[in-house]
C-alpha cells in the first residue's frame, strides 16, 4: 500500500512518480556553489521597501494574539528595534517620550498574531529556483514568516536560505535538514536529482548509512551543510536510527525521522529519542507485529480498526510522544483528493490511507495531548494566492476536528519547536523575532480570516500585502 508522499518521501505510488518526472540538472558543484550563487544571486521581486533601521517602530493598538494560547488582548502595543521584540504592553502604559520618538504604525481595529510556520516542504527536489522563489514569496506575503525543509538538495537549499537572510528574495527563513537512510534508499532515482555530480549516498546532504558508519563523522559533513537538523527516512533499523540520533544530539542537531523507516516502526522512532516524526498515514504500521524492510512489498493494512480514532496501539504511542514533547508533523492535506491535480503524483491508490483516516490518526493524537505542527509536504496551483499552509491548516479542522486555537498554535509556536526555533519565533514576546502578521479579521472565530493578512512583518522587515505580486503559470511547474 502506499504510505509515503512527495517530495522525498516513500511509498507505492514512487514508480508512477518516477515515470512523471525529468532529471533536472543542477548548475554548480558543492565547493563552488556558495561563491557562485553569492555572484549571481538575483531579487526579481524587491523584498522589501520597508527594511528595518536603527530605532524603535511601534506597532500601536492591535489586538494581540501572542500565540501563547492566552485570550487575544485589545488595544495592545509591540516595540520592535531592529530584528527583535523590545517589548509588549497595553497602549495606555506606553511612555508618551518612546511615543514621540517611535515610529508608529496604527492598528486599531487589526489583530496582530506571530508569524505562521509551513513545517514540512520541499524546495529542492529537484532544483528549480523560479518554482522555489515563487512558492517563498507567496508564503511571505500570506503571513508565513519560516519553513522547515525536510530534505533536498541542500546546495540549493542553502543559497535560497542565504537570500532569504539578506533581504534579497521575498521568502521566510528556511530551516531544513540533511537526510540519512540505509543504502536501499538510494536507487531512487530522486537521490539522483539532488545529488548532481556527486554519488547518491555519499554526498553530505544525503549520506548511506549503516552500521559500520563512522557516526561522529557523517553527523558532522551533515551539520557542515548548516543543516538544522538530519532527516531519517528509510531502511534504517531502530538500533541505528538509535544511534544517529544520539550522535546527533551530541553535536547539537535535531532529529525529524519518517514515523516508519521500514523496518523500524513508529516506537522505534519515538524510543530513539528523535524531535518529531512525520506523516500521520505512517503510523498504521505502528499496530503491526512486523514491519517490512524498505526493499520488501508493503503489503495493504487493515484501516478500519484506526477509522474510530481509539486504536489502541496508537494509545501507547501517544502517551509516550506526549510524555516526550515528540511532535507528530501529520501532513493531512498531502493525503488529500487535491494531490489528483498534481503534475508528478498519481492519485492515491484504493485503500490507501487518506486525509480521512489520516485525520482520524491525527485526532486521537490531539486528544492524547501530542504536540502536533502544520506541514504541507505538497504544492498548490499557480493560480492560489495564498501559503499552501492554509490547505493545512484547513485539513486540521476538518479532517482531525482541532479547534481554531490549537491549529493557529500547530502553525506557531509547534512549529517554530519543529524547527528548534522556540527561542526565537513562534510568539509574540520580548526579546524574539519580530516575526508577526496583521490581519483585519479574527482569525480564532474563522481560520478563514487568515486571508484577510494586510502585512507580514518578518524580522522587523514589513512586507505589505499590496506589495504581493502574483504567480504565473510557468512558475510552478512541478507538484
């Protein structure tokens, strides 16, 4: 049966997806990818014309949703200087001198939140910078202040990161990771696509491992890509999934693990001591006495015994993701009937695990009180204005029944955990990133006042909603 998705992700439906896709080169080795794309890199649309100077802006009379789970606050006030929150307090506590001085921005009769966070996408797989920048822009500009890339070709990925960081292309930071799998994996011919003039599997960003590996060392060629965290994905026992994982804590990484790694299961993952496990429809092997290796037929599973949302093995699990803080990264909407206009996807196979049950998975997590982040693993059509997270974010209330705060709350202060960015983003305080949105509607009532977003505020930067311009049809071209 097919349990794995897009980007690099496993399953059935990889023959089909091989057939649809073309190998697209890349332009420039690893040693002179960071000096060549500095060169040459390029802001077909101007980021900003708002770019944060030396002094105090005041964001004045919103009301605030500060993303702690709080009520929202009327009449509120945030003090940003430069990159950062200085501080947040009601209007009328505000000194008239840092008022007089303060550069002021009216929001009365707007509702400020913390920028939103797309916890699972694929920028790189393969590279094609018009699609990447164009996907990035519209993110920004629909209130998504960061994402987590869960594992491409990270040369790519790394000078998208770059640009992003200096003001140069439109986008959210990217936080991503390099990947690790047992060397199965690697006759996929997408392992081809991102490791152009290396050798899959043994290039720092995608590395075959095994238990002969020299652990310390392939953690540290992952961690020298500036990767955030390593991505394990398949044909990986739980011994050494284990294993990487602890050496990877060590040099202070995160670990994002598939919740099925054939042959390793979703309590292998969670034992192992990994930050978060993705893909909802994965954990239907987590009942399984025997998990299949990655090389051997998956056959088809049961999904009734998981359509009640009280499966008991997934009880046991959920009670120890909760008792860990592992999150669950469910990418419900990537499961969905929408992945049948997709241009390098078939539809999901008949008795395939889907949104539906997926979501019935996702809220049985949510009850058991498993931390749970908005990731889309999947591309909307050109003609969408708005951050594929929002087809998320959608799925999330409908599909796992989450109310409007936990789901605002997946797409902030989860996600920026996902991403080991909590220090930083993921609410509104003092001393974080002034990473936030403003929409002219509540969007705790209805998460479709999301797209009411009037601007996004990235790092203090402001990027005004009327300043979005709109993708074309050849700009993404692979979904």
């Amino acid at each position: 049966m097919n349990d794995g998705k897009a980007g690099i992700e496993s399953g059935a439906r990889i023959t089909s997806w091989l057939a649809a896709r073309k190998q697209r080169p890349l332009t420039c080795s690893i040693a002179v990818a960071v000096l060549l794309c500095c060169a040459l890199a390029h802001a077909a649309v101007p980021a900003t014309d708002k770019a944060p100077k030396s002094g105090i802006t005041l964001f004045q009379g919103a009301t605030l949703i500060d993303g702690s789970g709080a009520p929202p606050r009327p009449d509120m006030d945030v003090l940003v200087e430069g990159e950062r929150i200085l501080r947040v307090l009601p209007d009328s506590q505000l000194d008239p001198a840092v008022r007089a001085k303060a550069k002021a921005i009216d929001l009365r009769e707007r509702f400020l939140m913390p920028g939103m966070i797309d916890a699972h996408v694929h920028l790189a797989t393969p590279p094609n910078r018009r699609q990447a920048e164009a996907i990035l822009r519209r993110d920004l500009y629909g209130g998504v202040t960061a994402v987590r890339d869960m594992a491409d070709d990270l040369r790519a990925v790394g000078e998208l990161t770059r640009a992003s960081l200096a003001g140069e292309i439109p986008a959210p930071d990217i936080y991503y990771a390099a990947l690790m799998a047992g060397p199965d994996f690697f006759t996929d011919e997408r392992t081809g696509q991102v490791s152009v003039g290396g050798v899959p599997g043994h290039v720092p960003w995608m590395q075959a491992v095994t238990k002969a590996t020299d652990l310390p060392l392939a953690v540290a060629r992952a961690k020298g890509t500036w990767a955030t965290a390593i991505k394990l994905y398949a044909d990986l026992p739980a011994d050494l999934a284990s294993r990487i994982t602890a050496e990877a804590h060590r040099q202070g990484l995160l670990v994002w693990a598939h919740a099925t790694p054939y042959p390793s299961k979703p309590s292998d993952m969670v034992a192992a001591g990994v930050d978060a496990i993705s893909h909802a429809c994965l954990l239907i092997r987590e009942p399984d006495a025997h998990v299949p290796s990655w090389s051997e037929p998956h056959p088809n599973v049961d999904l009734a015994k998981f359509r009640q949302g009280d499966n008991p093995a997934l009880a046991r699990l959920f009670k120890e993701m909760a008792r860990r803080g592992t999150i669950l990264d469910a990418t419900l909407w990537t499961y969905s009937s929408d992945t049948a206009g997709s241009t390098t996807m078939p539809p999901l196979a008949p008795g395939s695990c889907d949104d539906t049950v997926g979501g019935e998975i996702t809220r049985q997590a949510y009850l058991a009180h498993v931390p749970i982040d908005a990731g889309t693993d999947f591309i909307g059509d050109w003609k969408d204005p708005w951050p594929d997270l929002f087809h998320e974010l959608d799925t999330l209330a409908v599909k796992a029944g989450m109310p409007n705060e936990a789901i605002l709350q997946s797409a902030t202060l989860v996600g920026a955990r996902a991403a080991g960015q909590q220090r930083d983003m993921g609410s509104i305080e003092p001393g974080k990133l002034a990473n936030m949105v403003v929409l002219a509607r509540n969007p705790l009532t209805d998460l479709k006042n999301l797209k009411s977003v009037l601007m996004t505020v990235k790092r203090g930067r402001v990027y005004p909603r009327t300043a979005f311009v709109p993708l074309v049809k050849n700009d993404i071209t692979d979904r």
